[in-house]
C-alpha cells in the first residue's frame, strides 16, 4: 500500500507545479480566443511599432485589457475603453532584439 502512495503524491504535486507554471499560458490563450480579433493591429496606434507577428491577451474587462504583442520587439499595451473604441492607455517595452529594452515579464513570450 505504501508504494502506490508515494508514486500517486509524486504525481499529484508534479501535476500541480506544472498547472501553477502554465495557468498564464493557458489564461492568456483563452483570452486571445475569445477577445482577441478586437485587439488585431491596434499596436499601429503607438505610430511607431511596426505589424506584429502575433498577440496575446493578457487580462481583460469590458473597460481595461492588457496586450502582449510582438515584432521586433516585445510590448505590453494596456488598453482603455472610450466611447466603445480600444485606446492606447500605456506602452511599455519589455524586450527589444537589440537589447535596449530588457526586462522579465511573465508569461514569457518571445
């Protein structure tokens, strides 16, 4: 009985480890299924990101959204909702190719 225990907790722990490590992942993809056309070449309102290859949705509300798009560089935009149109509430840069812009940023996407 004491050796089907031990494997059994093993897994069970690993399982949980491994839910915690992809749960923004997993958050993330569902949101860009679900909200994501709405966000779809927003990035050009910045006038100087150019198309992005893909983007993620990492939070969202029916008046706020936070969106991870990436290029040549990767950008959170945090988006802002006024009179039924997306707009530009902040930029930030979190990484860049030419490492001007370094930083961690979870999920992590590149």
């Amino acid at each position: 009985m004491k050796t089907i225990k031990k494997p059994i907790i093993i897994l069970t722990i690993v399982f949980l480890l491994l839910l915690i490590i992809f749960s923004p992942y997993i958050k993330a993809e569902y949101l860009t299924l679900k909200y994501g056309k709405q966000f779809e070449g927003l990035e050009e309102q910045t006038n100087m990101l150019s198309n992005s290859r893909y983007y993620k949705v990492l939070s969202y509300s029916k008046s706020k959204a936070k969106v991870f798009y990436v290029s040549d560089t990767g950008d959170v935009i945090t988006f802002i909702k006024a009179k039924d149109v997306w707009e530009i509430e902040e930029w930030k840069t979190v990484w860049s190719k030419s490492g001007s812009a370094d930083s961690f940023y979870w999920p992590y996407y590149r």
